[in-house]
C-alpha cells in the first residue's frame, strides 16, 4: 500500500481565478448563510483539476476535496492522479484558518467557520460549473481528517446539493447539531474511511459513529485501511470506485 506524500506548501499552478461567491441555496427551514463581501480581484480560495481529454459534450461528476489540517487546495493535482484523471471535475477548497506551524490551512469548527467554509466550498462548485461541463446531480464531497469532519459536516447540512460524503479518517461532527436535518439528509450516501491504528480517529470513535448514524436511520459503507493516519492511493482508489457505483446505480433506476 503506497502511502502518498502530499505537500503542504507546494507550488502547483492554481486555475485562475473566478468571479462567482456564492452560497448555497438552503430551504427556509434551514438558517441562512449571511452573504460575505470579497474583493473579487483577490486570489481564490480553491483550485480546480480539469480532466484528461475533456469533451466539452459531456456532464462530468464533480468531486470537492477538503484538505487536512495543515494542507491546502494545491494538493489536490498530487491527488487526483491517484483518484482519476478522467472521470471527474475536480476543486478543492482552502481551510479558512491558517497553521502556521505547518504553512497551511485549518478547517475550524465553530459556526461563523462552518458558514465560511460552506461559502468557500459553494465557490468552488459555481467557479467548476463556470469553467466546465458538470452535472450539477452528481457532486461529491470528500476530505481527509479534519477536512473528512467538515464534508460531513456540510454534507449533512445541505443534502440536496451533494449526490454523496466521502469521510477519509474524519469524525462525525458533534457540535452545532450536525443531525438538525436527518430527515432529507437520511438517503445521503456516506463512506467512512479509518485506519486501525490513528491515533485522530481510535476505532472507538469509529464504533461510536456508525452507530449515531445507524441509529439515524443512514446506509452507510465502512471501509478499514492498515496503518495510522497517512493518506495512501489504496483509499483515493476505493473513493474512486465508491463514487463510479453510486452514479451507476443512479444511472440504473433512471433508465
């Protein structure tokens, strides 16, 4: 199982910039995001992957990654090519605190950060819908560790924009009622990704998980990795093939 080597702080080349900052579209049963002003000749909060031999004729799935602490959205061209470099529209969003310990980003969990990061994260789907071909019913979220928290977080906060979470050695969210719409969130489709010895997500945390989940009435699949926290291509593989059977299947009942 190789394990992959992101870098932090390096210097791949960002799309250019978008002009769209928009936010996601909430029932008014929800709590509204508060709009926020951006100088639009500022630098963009994401970066965007486009795929190999894009054909313009083509509604691609679109795959939102959310980095770990400590990362940013530079990483995600090293990703991608371990995840696919055909079958997506990729953009990954930057964390909205800074580490400076590590020269990155930080997802933060308390509700202003939630509202940035839903914003940022609405960014980078207008800014690829803007730039691409993209079927606007398949899009995805995924992250890792504190990044894997945030697209639940999100996910289950705005079921109707995402066709499914990916989770990659993240928790579920326990403050600021994450459950406070299980009932259009419970047909989500969610994937847990955990590694037996991570010392961020102790299988305890995992058991203790799947059953808030379960007992909220969600169908989710489990996936368990050797190791400790490091991200490998084993599981951007099985992301890969967990997305590609969920549009099969949805492909399947429209037909």
């Amino acid at each position: 199982m190789n394990r992959l080597q992101t870098s932090k702080a390096s210097s791949f080349q960002l799309s250019s910039p978008f002009e769209t900052h928009l936010n996601f579209n909430q029932p008014s049963t929800s709590t509204k995001v508060a709009p926020r002003r951006r100088d639009r000749a500022a630098a963009p909060h994401y970066a965007l992957f486009a795929p190999l031999h894009y054909e313009r004729g083509y509604a691609y799935p679109l795959l939102i990654w959310l980095h770990d602490d400590g990362g940013s959205e530079r990483e995600l061209r090293q990703l991608m090519p371990h995840v696919s470099v055909r079958n997506y529209v990729a953009a990954a969003a930057r964390g909205v605190g800074a580490d400076t310990g590590r020269h990155g980003y930080t997802w933060e969990h308390c509700a202003d950060s939630t509202c940035e990061a839903a914003e940022r994260v609405s960014e980078c789907i207008e800014a690829a819908k803007r730039r691409f071909n993209v079927h606007s019913n398949r899009v995805f979220i995924a992250g890792q560790g504190s990044g894997g928290t945030m697209a639940l977080r999100l996910a289950l906060r705005y079921p109707e924009q995402f066709a499914g979470v990916i989770s990659i050695g993240g928790a579920m969210p326990r403050s600021n009622a994450p459950l406070n719409r299980v009932k259009e969130a419970r047909g989500l489709p969610i994937l847990l990704a955990s590694c037996r010895d991570s010392d961020v997500y102790p299988q305890a945390e995992v058991v203790s998980d799947l059953r808030l989940l379960h007992s909220a009435g969600f169908s989710l699949a489990l996936r368990q990795y050797p190791g400790d926290d490091e991200l490998t291509t084993a599981m951007l593989a099985d992301m890969d093939r967990w997305i590609m059977e969920r549009i099969s299947t949805a492909g399947a009942k429209v037909s």
